[in-house]
C-alpha cells in the first residue's frame, strides 16, 4: 500500500481492496491513472488533499489506484478515459 495525497490510502491490488471493503463495510472506489495524465495528477495532488474530500472518501471507500500502463485491470473491467 502506498500512502499519498495526505493520510488518504491507495489500494492497489483489486482483490485485497475486496477484501477490506467487505471488512470494513464499505464500497470500493476504482481509480484508473496514468503517470502521463494531468488530469490524473490534479486529482491526486489537489483533489484528494482536500480534507473534507479525503475524509468524506476514508469514510466510505477502499480506494484502489490503478495505472493504465503498469497494472493489469481487474476481469469484467475496462476503461475508456482516465481519469
């Protein structure tokens, strides 16, 4: 796990973010990025270290982060833009 954007966490395997939304009786929200996405940087730089933002997000969600280049989209998934 990697911690970015404040104290806000980023999941990164599809499965574990499965597994602790069911623990901890929230949703999954999947964010697809790239390194190359200003877009995507914004979100991450600015966006997610709104406070009430990240905490309205760490309240509700597992966050699972995944790069379009790098990781492989969980089955049945797909993405036609990112952010």
């Amino acid at each position: 796990m990697v911690l970015f954007a404040g104290e806000l966490r980023f999941e990164h395997n599809f499965n574990k973010a499965l597994q602790k939304a069911k623990e901890q009786n929230k949703e999954v929200m999947m964010m697809y990025s790239a390194t190359w996405c200003p877009e995507c940087n914004y979100m991450k730089e600015v966006v997610f270290k709104n406070k009430k933002v990240s905490s309205y997000l760490k309240k509700r969600f597992i966050i699972l982060s995944l790069d379009i280049q790098k990781d492989t989209l969980p089955k049945g998934f797909e993405h036609r833009g990112i952010p």
